[in-house]
C-alpha cells in the first residue's frame, strides 16, 4: 500500500504515522483468519468495507510500522479495567429470578432493541433493489415496519426501488410507526426469515455501460475502429459508454497542452485528493506538466493530507472530469479517448 511506504523522517529513522484503519488493519492481518473473522463480524458495514480494502491493498509493510500498530495497540489494551459489561445472557438469568421471564424479555428488548434487529443487520449485504422485489408485494404497513428496522442510506435505497405509486404511503405509515405489536413483528421475522433463507439466490447487478467503457479505456489495439463498429449496432448505446469513457484513467494519455489547461481550471487542492491511489499512468501524466517546484509543493501537500475517504477521491474524480468534458465541449482542448498513435 503505498501510504505504508511513506518516506521516513530527515534523519531517516522512523516511518510516517500510520492512521487509525492502518494500524488495525496490521493488527488483524498479525493475529490470523479466525481471530481477524471473529472482530469483523462486530464491525458495521461501512467498518468492515473500510479496513478490508486497506488490508487487501498492503504490501511490503516496514517492520517498524508493525511494531507502532502492535504498540498502539497493547498501549490501548493496558488502559481497559478488565471489568466488562453484563452479558445479555447474564442479565437474562437475573432478570427472569428478579422479575420474571415475559417481564425479563421485555426489559431486555429495550436495552437490546428487539431480537428482530440482529436478523435485519445481515440484510445490509443484500442488493436494494432485491429487497425491493421481495417486499413489493407485502402490504405496505409491512413495507413500513421492514423499513423502520434498517439503517436509513439502506432503506431510502430500497425506497427508491419500489414503484413510484405508493412510496409515499410508506413513508407515511412509516412516520406514524411508534410501538409495534407483537403479532407484526412475527410477521417480520417470518418475512426476514424466508429472505434471509433465499439470500444467496440474489441476483447481482452489473453496470455494461461502465464496463465496457472501462475495459476500451485500457485495452490495445484498434479501439476507435471497434467503437465505430459497435456505433453501427446501436448509436444510442454508443454514446453513452462514450459518456462514461470520460473516466479519470484517460487523463494519462492527453498531450502536455491538454493537461496544462486542465490544470488552469482544477486546484490543486482537488488534485491532491484525486491522484490518492490512482494508477501510476495518471499520476505521471499529471506531475510531469508542473513546473517542478509547483510538483515539489504538490508532493508535500498529498503527503500531509493523509488517507482520504474513498467516497471523497471518487467525488473529487468525478467533478475534475466534469471540468474536462467541460473543456471539450467548449472547443478549449482535445480529448483522446483512445490512445493512437500519432504521426508528426
């Protein structure tokens, strides 16, 4: 990972910090598959997404940045009392002694929140628009209560799946929810059983358009002349995979001229964000066309911004290109959406 390569300090000795993600990320990947399985299963999802795309991407990790991870680490661990927290199973056996068993439960469900709750979290790695299919056809005070029991960016998702005609019927039955009764909730564990049962028949979604803008970006050969081809099957396609092709990756194959009007529109406080983690091509194309102290002042700044949130760089990516397709538009500079070759 190249953020776990950074240069050491002057007198060359000790590795840059390693942020928060990083150091768990080496803990896990040093106390091997089981007990690395055992913490992730406690991380929410937008965690677990986060630090195994960390883990995944490290290589020739310093000795001395898995001695700071480790050390941060047993630090922590000695500042904990060692006294944890009741149980549920422990609050259960004394509740049902002290108030009995249907009073116990109840007790629990409002320090808990409902046993329905850890079923409808593993719903999180299920396709919205699956979901959507699947409770289409409940009634819409169901609709309402599956809803109700998901995290929000999830369930306006699965909203949003559903058809236009009623949306806002259960968002209203929704809104009106305050407790629910016992015979519903065993309608949505009957409901949240059978689609937990058929998960792993979910159908998954692929974007072509993209694909295949991806796949002509940066394959060789004679791209123009296959685009060309595939115009005469279907022009509409066509121009929206054209659209899509105004990937960031293009930006390592424009001429020097391009680029430096490129980078009169774009700050290079954006840059900073966008060229993290992106492909060496690009990087060079871009730090090649500034003049080498504005580079060396760039370098400095990518360095002490530290890691940035994927969703953020692909934001960042995706408003620079629209200032390139801007540009293009206007008649301003030329875009090369293949790599030809060029003859003087």
């Amino acid at each position: 990972m190249a953020e776990l390569n950074r240069p050491s300090d002057p007198a060359g000795t000790d590795p840059a910090p390693l942020s928060p993600v990083e150091q768990a990320a080496i803990v896990l990947l040093s106390i091997g598959e089981e007990p690395a399985a055992a913490v992730l299963r406690c991380l929410s999802r937008e965690e677990l997404l986060e630090v195994t795309q960390v883990m995944s991407r490290m290589s020739g990790i310093k000795v001395e940045s898995v001695k700071q991870a480790m050390q941060t680490f047993f630090d922590d661990y000695r500042q904990q009392s060692g006294v944890h927290g009741a149980s549920r199973s422990y609050l259960k056996r004394s509740l049902d002694l002290a108030l009995g068993s249907d009073i116990a439960n109840s007790v629990l469900n409002s320090i808990y929140g409902d046993a329905i709750r850890p079923k409808m979290a593993r719903l999180q790695w299920a396709s919205p628009k699956w979901l959507a299919d699947y409770i289409v056809n409940e009634h819409v005070r169901m609709q309402a209560v599956f809803l109700a029991f998901l995290a929000p960016a999830l369930a306006g998702q699965i909203l949003d799946a559903l058809p236009v005609e009623g949306r806002e019927l259960v968002l209203l039955n929704l809104a009106r929810l305050d407790e629910i009764d016992r015979d519903l909730l065993l309608e949505l564990d009957e409901l949240v059983g059978r689609c937990l049962g058929t998960l792993d028949t979910q159908s998954t979604s692929v974007e072509g358009v993209r694909q295949v803008a991806e796949i002509l970006n940066r394959m060789p050969g004679n791209r123009a002349g296959l685009v060309e081809l595939l115009r005469a099957h279907d022009a509409e396609v066509v121009s929206e995979i054209e659209l899509s092709m105004y990937d960031f990756f293009i930006l390592s194959r424009q001429t020097e001229v391009a680029v430096t009007r490129i980078l009169e529109d774009v700050p290079l406080e954006q840059w900073a964000i966008a060229l993290k983690g992106a492909e060496p091509a690009v990087r060079l194309a871009i730090m090649k066309t500034m003049p080498r102290r504005q580079a060396q002042s760039f370098e400095d700044m990518m360095r002490r911004s530290g890691p940035v949130p994927l969703s953020r760089i692909e934001q960042t990516r995706r408003e620079i290109m629209a200032t390139v397709k801007g540009l293009a538009d206007a008649g301003e500079i030329e875009i090369q959406l293949f790599a030809e070759t060029v003859v003087e």
